[in-house]
C-alpha cells in the first residue's frame, strides 16, 4: 500500500495539520519577539513586573529570551530541527504559563509584556487560556513523527 491511511501521520492531511501548528507556534513566537528585540529596557521592566527573575539575572533574561523566541519560531517556521525547535517552544509557552499562573495567584496588576512592551494585554484569565493553548498546539510538531512541508525536507531530499 503506498497511501497513508488517514489518520496515519504520513498522510497529507496529518501534515498539513503539523504545517499549521509549526506555523501558528513559530509565527507567534517570531511576532512577540520583534519588540522585544527592538526595545530591550523596556522588555526587562515588563521581565522586573513579573517578580521572578532575580536582578542579577533580569537584564541577560531579557536580552536572551527575545532571541531564543526569534530563532525557535524562524526554525519552526521554516522546518529545521523541527522537533527540537518544538520542544524549545513547549519549554517557552510553559515558562509564560507558570509565569502568568504566578502573576495571577499574585493579583498582579500588569501587562504581559507578550506582544508588544508598552502595553498590551493585561495579565488576566484569558491570557493563561491563550497561553494553554500554545502549550498545546506546540505539542502537534513534537509528537509527530512527520513535520510536514518544510525547508528541512527539501534540503534532505536534495
């Protein structure tokens, strides 16, 4: 039989499925970081709001982090090391879990920090929703032993 069944995680839907999770995981990852990047004093006051980061380790978190989320999202994105790049990305969305998890059971009263620096969504009930969600969708591209299209494929093949 040279078809997958359906359901199998060789057929094409299955792949196409991986496909929009790397997709959804590394384009959002990739987008949060920009601003971080551009603007990384004010990432480390959003880091400073969250209280969980010791001083000493404050503005090397922030620098870092931004970066990470970048190239783990570019490498989803694109499909290179994609298991590897989505057990980054798992590891990232349970630290902004834990992180909001804590800022809730705190009564923090702040802005994620997750898009945007200057703002943006307050750390409430929907955003440790959005934040599951992640966690979730970055486990498709990792537990799959298919990654579906990718650049890493094309350059296997070639």
């Amino acid at each position: 039989m040279t078809e997958s069944a359906p359901g199998r995680l060789g057929h094409p839907l299955c792949e196409g499925i991986v496909l929009v999770c790397r997709l959804i995981v590394g384009g959002t990852l990739l987008y949060a970081s920009l601003n971080k990047i551009a603007h990384p004093e004010a990432f480390a006051q959003v880091v400073h709001n969250y209280r969980m980061v010791p001083l000493a380790l404050l503005h090397p978190f922030a620098l870092l982090l931004p970066w990470v989320e970048a190239v783990v999202g570019l490498a989803l994105i694109l499909g290179i090391y994609r298991r590897g790049a989505a057990l980054l990305a798992l590891l990232l969305a349970l630290m902004f879990t834990i992180a909001v998890s804590f800022a809730l059971a705190r009564h923090l009263d702040i802005s994620c920090g997750c898009f945007h620096t200057d703002g943006g969504d307050a750390v409430g009930l929907s955003l440790l929703i959005r934040d599951i969600a992640l966690v979730l969708v970055c486990l498709v591209p990792l537990l799959s032993r298919q990654g579906g299209w990718s650049l890493g494929h094309l350059l296997r093949r070639g």
